[in-house]
C-alpha cells in the first residue's frame, strides 16, 4: 500500500497531524517527501546517521548540515558553550533579564491586569534580550533583531526562496557587524561568548598544513554557528513563550507547582507543556541509501521531514497526548530532538524558559484574555499571538 498523501505547508501542525497521523505514522507530500509523523518511526530517523543524510541545504549549516566526523569535531568544540557551570553563571543574568521586563510590563497596571501578547511583548523581547546578553552583543540591536525576527518569520510563511534568502542576508550582515571589530581587537577583544567562539580550534585538519590535527574557525563557520545559536532560536523561544503561558491560563495549578517546585520540576513541567504543544515543529533529512521505513520504501536522495509536533503526540507511545505526566513522558519526550544532532542549546532554552516562567509567576497571575488567541501555521508551531492577561499578585 502506498503512503497516504499529506501536505503538512500552510496548515496549523498539530491538528493537522493529529488527524493524519491517525491513518499512518508515514506520509508523503504530493511532490514525494516523505512526512514522519510516528514516534517511532522519528526516533529511527533520527538515530540512523548513515541512512539520512542531513547535508539537506545549499549553504553552510554549522554543525546542523553537517555529517559524520565533520559534524562530531565542531558538535565536540561547541557543546561546551552550553556547560552547566556555564549556564550557572548565566542564570542570574538571564533572571535580571526577565525580572526588568515582567516589571516594564507590569508598571502602572492596575488590580484588573493588563493584557499581552505572551510571544510579542514578552517571549520575542526577552529572547532577544537573554541572547544578546548571552553573546556579548550590544543592546542596541534589539530593535533590529525584533524587526529581522518578524521578516523572518513572514519570508518563511512566504515560503519565498528570494525572500527568505534576502532575510538570511541581512542576519548574517549583523552577525559580521559584531564579529569584525573582535577581529580588528584582537586580543583586545572583549571577553565573551562570541569572542571565545571566534578563538575555538576545531578538531579538523587545517588544508594549509600538512599533517595538522586542528584549525581555526573560518568566518563562515563562526557566522553559520551564531546564526545557528541566534536565528532560529529568537523565534523558538518567543513561541516556546506563548505556548507556555497560553497552558497557565487554563491550568491555573500549573503556576502553582512552577512557583514553589525547584528548578529541575519547573523544567520538567515545561518540557511536558512544549511535548504537548510543540512549537519547534520539524527538520530535515535526504535518504543516502535505499530505506524501508513504516512498511514503506524510501530511496536514495529522497527527502524526508521529521515532524516533531506530531511524535510528540503519538497516541501509540503517549496514551493520551494532551495528559499532563512530566516525569513519565520525560524519556519520550522529542521536543530537543534525539541523536547526534539532538539540541544542543537545550540548557540554555530550559534555563531561559524557567526563569522567564518563575520571575513572572513571582509577581503575576496569568489568565485568560477576551482576545481569541490565533494558531501559528507550518513550518512553525504553537501561537502566532497568544493574548494572556498578567495580573500583578498584591
Ligand atoms: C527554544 C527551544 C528549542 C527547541 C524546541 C529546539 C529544538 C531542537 C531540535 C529538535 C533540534 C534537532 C535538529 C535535528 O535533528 O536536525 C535542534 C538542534 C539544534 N539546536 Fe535547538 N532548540 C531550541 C533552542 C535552541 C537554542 C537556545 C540553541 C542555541 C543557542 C539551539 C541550538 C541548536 C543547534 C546548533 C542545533 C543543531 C545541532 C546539530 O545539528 O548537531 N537550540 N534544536
């Protein structure tokens, strides 16, 4: 039997896959990709290296379009950046961040509250904040980075190539804005984030030196990397934000466990909440030999999407997919994805998620707005707006 048809573009991923993934974990969109809508069937993918390629793009993607030996040596090097003694230094960073903006929100808001829209007003501002922050980069790219998040997000709904190359343009023109004069001070060069990432050796032969065993980073690397830590993730963490608060509101128990449990029973409930409403909804993969996959065969240079959204859903692993069970959903739970390329920024996201969830938990109640919230639509998940009312706690 051949795969069901299914096109996942342009519609809202979780109700759509909820009901394909009803007749099979397997799909294939009308011009031949094939859709991984299965727990099972994700997690195969995802773990088989050798059989699914992820060199999916035209341009450099470090590390996450690179393979084999190339994509351990700079996952080796880059990883340690998100260590936990790191991101202990950077918790109460990251916590100052979120206390001045839930209090720029709340200022002057009377006992009747003061509705938001949790991804605008506070999710997108304060990833922007935390990472820059994070990076070492000046505040006063904030408007510009708001502004890039919102091009972005419109060239990928565009699904215009031109378009969303002019976008990529433009972050990368950012990006070299803040790593040139680091290279015109060299040793001089403030000491953060970006600055040690441009100072990274990678385990890889240097082509210059015969027999060398590490090199420096090229420009492009050191680009495609904060481009990676930035790009994708500004907008990954605002919706993460909005699918979070949006849950808070019709869970009102849930605030109370995030305000007096400890940080690892925070992550865990926000982990389950982003399991149940994925925001970060696929990636990438190209077949490099031939497959069979779900009763089905797949062939060589075929492309496949892994849809994140719809195995963390799969009624076949979690019984009842909109259940709140934190602890016993945990080892299946797919949102940082699975294997070699499994989300490397994962501390960082639960670090920022919690703190942002727990300094607002501290001084408001979060309920219910009259504004209707509206659904984002692929290849993102989650809310586009997500309206809340904050209620500052007296
Ligand atoms: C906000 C929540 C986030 C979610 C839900 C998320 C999810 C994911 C997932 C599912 C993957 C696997 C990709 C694949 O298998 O092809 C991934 C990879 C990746 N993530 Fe995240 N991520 C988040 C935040 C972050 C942050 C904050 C950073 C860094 C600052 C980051 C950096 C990366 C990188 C570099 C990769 C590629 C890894 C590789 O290919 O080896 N992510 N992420």
């Amino acid at each position: 039997m051949s795969a069901p048809i299914f096109d996942p573009a342009g519609l809202e991923p979780r109700t759509a896959t909820d009901e394909q993934r009803a007749e099979a974990p397997l799909a294939r969109t009308p011009d031949g990709t094939w859709v991984v809508l299965g727990h099972q069937e994700a997690k195969a993918v995802a773990s088989d290296h050798g059989s699914f390629s992820s060199a999916v793009s035209r341009f450099l993607q470090v590390p996450n379009g690179l393979d084999g030996a190339e994509h351990t040596a700079f996952r080796e090097v880059t990883d340690p950046f998100f260590g936990p003694e790191r991101m202990e230094a950077l918790e109460p960073v990251v916590r100052g961040i979120a206390a001045e903006l839930v209090s720029e929100l709340l200022d002057d808001v009377g006992a009747a509250g003061t509705e938001i829209d949790a991804v605008a007003a506070l999710g997108a501002v304060f990833a922007v904040r935390a990472q820059t922050a994070w990076l070492g980069w000046p505040a006063a790219l904030e408007p510009e980075l708001l502004q890039w998040m919102i091009d972005n997000h419109e060239a990928s709904r565009s699904r215009e190539l031109a378009r969303t190359a002019e976008v990529a343009e433009q972050f990368d023109a950012m990006i070299r804005s803040v790593v040139a004069p680091r290279r015109a001070l060299g040793a001089d060069a403030p000491e953060d984030v970006t600055t040690e990432l441009m100072r990274v050796r990678v385990p890889l032969p240097d082509p210059e030196i015969p027999g060398s065993r590490e090199r420096v980073l090229e420009d492009e690397e050191i680009v495609s990397i904060l481009r990676n830590w930035t790009g994708g993730d500004l907008g990954s963490i605002a919706l993460c934000v909005g699918v979070l608060l949006t849950a808070l509101t019709r869970a009102p128990e849930l605030a109370e466990r995030l305000r007096s449990g400890s940080f690892a029973e925070a992550s865990a409930i926000v982990d389950e909440l982003l399991r149940i409403d994925d925001p970060f909804v696929s990636n990438r993969r190209v077949a490099t030999c031939p497959v069979t996959l779900a009763g089905q065969e797949i062939g060589e240079g075929e492309q496949v999407l892994i849809h994140w959204t719809s195995a963390n859903r799969d009624e076949r692993v979690f019984a009842e997919p909109d259940g709140m069970d934190p602890h016993g959903n945990a080892p299946q739970n797919l949102v940082y994805g699975i294997g070699k390329h499994i989300c490397p920024g994962r501390p960082l996201a639960t670090l920022e998620l919690v703190v942002a969830v727990q300094e607002l938990l501290s001084v408001a109640d979060v309920r219910p707005a009259e504004t209707p919230g509206e659904r984002e639509i692929a290849p993102v998940g989650g809310w586009a707006h997500a309206p809340v009312v904050l209620v500052p706690r007296r």
